[in-house]
C-alpha cells in the first residue's frame, strides 16, 4: 500500500479476485444444484415445513398495506375499518407462526400426521371452531382392497330417494341439458349404523353402502327443482385397487372423470364431490324443526391459484343455508396443509365444490334432508344465477 497527500491507493493482487470469483461461482453452481434437485423430487419425497409454508403466506398484499400504513397514514384512510396491528405482534406473529386464537400453532404445526387438522375457516357455521374442523381419515389398506367389508344392516328402504321433504314442481327448467354433476372421489366413504358390528370411525367404508347414495337423493331433488343432474358412480377406488395406486391417488384418478365429463358434455357448469367427515355426532348433527338433520361443511382447495372464486360460491350457498336452515351449514373451509392434494379439482372450474355431507355416525334419513336441502339453496341460487346472465346477454345484444 502506498500512501500521498492526494489520497490513498490500495494494490489488490490479482490472483486473489480470481480465487474470490471462482469461490462465488462454485457456490452458486452448488446453490443453483441443490434447488434443482429438491424440485425435481415428488412431492411426496420433498422437503417442507408447515411452519415457513405458514409464515411465507403472511406476506400478502394485507402485510403490504400494514407497512405503507405504518409510513404514510393517508393509506389508512382508504379503509377506515382497517385495525393496524401493532409492530412487535406483527414481528411476534411472523417469526414464532403462533397465533393465539388458534391453539393448534402452539406445538401441532410440526408434530407427524397433525396436518391434517390445519386449515383456515373461511366462514364459520354455527358452533364452528378449530377444535371441531371437518377431517378426513384414510382407511386401512385392507379396508382400501375390501378384503375385509362388514356385514350390512339397517338397509332396508335405502333402494329409493326419500321424500321425506316434497319440492315444488318447477317453475323453469333445464330441459334435456344436465348442468350439475355429481361425483365421489372418496367412494367408498360409508356411516356406521349401516356396518354390522363396527364401531371405529377409521373402518366406515364399504363397496355398497357409501356416500353415492347421497348423490341419488341430490340428484333426485335437483331435477324436481327443474336442474338437469348428472350422477357419476365411478368406484374410484376399485380404479386405484386396479392401477396399484395410493389412496392419496384418488384426486388424481377423479380429476379424469370430471375432465372427461366436461369434454363430452359442454353443458356441464357446476361440480360437486360429495364425501363424508369423520367426526362423530355431536359435531356432526343438527334438530331443524323437529327434524334431524346431517350438517354439511364446503371445502376449498387453498392450493388451487384461484380458490377465492370457489371460496365464493361456497359462502354464498352458506348464507343460503343460514337463512333458510340456521346451523345446517358448519362453514366454508380452506385446506392448504403441506403434503396434501388441496386442489381438490376445484382448479378446472370456478363453480367445482367439495361437500361433507354429515360423520360417520349419521343415518341416510339424516343425510337426504341435507341433500334436498342443498338442492333447495342451490337452484335459488341457480336461477337467480341464470338470470343475471340473461339479462347480461340481452342488454349485450341490445348495444
């Protein structure tokens, strides 16, 4: 190093810039590696945390906001019912992922197979919390192959749609066009008190009796409400049984269906998956004058980019249910826990939809009021739907 009056030179050699450059260029080269190599594994061998999945979604346009507030108080103004957080619960929250009013971020976002309890509730039914969300359980790989079906009982009557709740003959109708259509990616899903001799909510499942009655008894009330319904019985399960494929397969094999469907059939708008929960009862039952009745929970794949558009459609026909049966409905439910499917198919149409109908310890007495139910909130929302496109049609013809 030399030094003058008119300032300071520092010599720098250069083999030490080249030793640093290639340093650099062997780190990147070795970042740039290993980021290639972790995205090309499968999902299912992928490393993640629910944690950092947690925290990354925090930073939306909401924490944008909070911090252009915290500079320019004008912004504020924009939205008066806006509640600025405070910095140190912002950073709190952020960097430990603990929400308080959420128990299950306190020791279960890490803890081996309690992802299946994470999810946000969009709306909340009546008694709804984070202690009784919807669940899905798997069931046993030789309850999966039917290896081992139980004995049924209590079938008697279960041939036909009930009508146990009449509908009104139909002002208007669909005619010869099918615009519904109904589907069961989880099949097999069935309810104990058809099950001779099982009490285990992880064996309700069987070939015969399952969920796909419901979708006879939603069928059946949507055409007399004038909605042309189509009913896909598909054993998907038999499908994955066939393939070799998981049970964690199913959506994948569904997905066909419906893609299949909307290609033969461009009549098709709205999609309903039909599955069961698997809490008990008390969660899972509600008197409505008089009568009982299975609740029903919407469920939306957070993982599909567009899940706000379904996420619409859910709480709409939520309000419908809270006007017209107060505590039917347990909610809307986004799922976006790492390591699961939560796409749900909703991806390939805006009006797809996932329902619960009722747990495993309800009956199918319970479970078709639910349907017809459904049925009943669904075409008012249906016509009044396909009267706002008309008139949208009609005054673009006008212009």
């Amino acid at each position: 190093m030399k030094t003058k009056a008119s300032g300071t030179f520092i010599m720098v050699q250069g083999t030490s810039v080249l030793k640093f450059m290639a340093a650099l260029f062997i780190f990147l080269l070795f970042i740039f590696s290993i980021s290639g190599l972790l995205t090309s594994l499968k999902p299912q061998y992928r490393l993640s945390s629910s944690s950092v999945n947690q925290a990354a979604t925090k930073v939306n346009g909401e924490l944008l906001f909070q911090l252009m507030g915290w500079e320019n108080h004008h912004f504020l103004k924009v939205k008066p019912d806006f509640t600025m957080p405070t910095f140190t619960n912002l950073v709190f929250k952020l960097s430990s992922n603990i929400n308080l009013n959420d128990p299950r971020s306190m020791l279960g976002r890490e803890l081996p197979g309690f992802y299946q309890f994470d999810g946000q509730i969009l709306v909340a039914g009546e008694g709804t919390n984070y202690t009784n969300m919807p669940l899905e359980s798997s069931p046993p790989v030789e309850i999966m192959k039917a290896e081992q079906e139980a004995s049924l009982q209590n079938i008697e009557g279960l041939d036909k749609p009930s009508d146990d709740n009449p509908s009104p003959a139909p002002g208007q109708t669909t005619g010869d066009r099918k615009v519904v259509y109904v589907y069961f990616t989880h099949n097999r899903e069935s309810y104990l008190p058809y099950l001779k001799g099982v009490t285990n909510p992880n064996l309700a499942f069987h070939s015969q009796i399952n969920v796909t009655k419901i979708g006879d008894q939603l069928k059946a009330s949507l055409e007399e409400r004038g909605i042309g319904t189509f009913i896909d019985k598909t054993d998907v399960q038999a499908n994955l049984n066939k393939k070799g494929l998981k049970y964690w397969n199913s959506y994948t094999e569904s997905r066909s269906l419906v893609q299949e469907a909307m290609a033969s059939n461009r009549d098709l708008r709205y999609f309903i998956d039909v599955h069961r929960d698997s809490k008990r009862k008390q969660d899972t039952t509600v008197t409505i004058n008089g009568k009982s009745y299975a609740k029903i929970a919407f469920i939306i794949g957070g993982k599909n980019p567009n899940y706000e558009k379904n996420a619409k459609l859910a709480n709409e026909l939520h309000q419908l249910l809270e006007k017209k049966y107060k505590g039917l409905s347990r909610g809307a439910f986004v799922k976006n826990e790492a390591g699961s499917n939560n796409i749900y198919n909703q991806n390939l149409s805006d009006n797809a939809m996932l329902i619960e109908f009722g747990g495993v310890d309800n009956t199918f007495d319970e479970l078709n009021r639910s349907a017809d139910a459904i049925a009943d909130v669904f075409s008012e929302y249906f016509w009044q739907a396909e009267k706002v496109n008309k008139d949208t049609e009609q005054s673009t013809n006008k212009q």
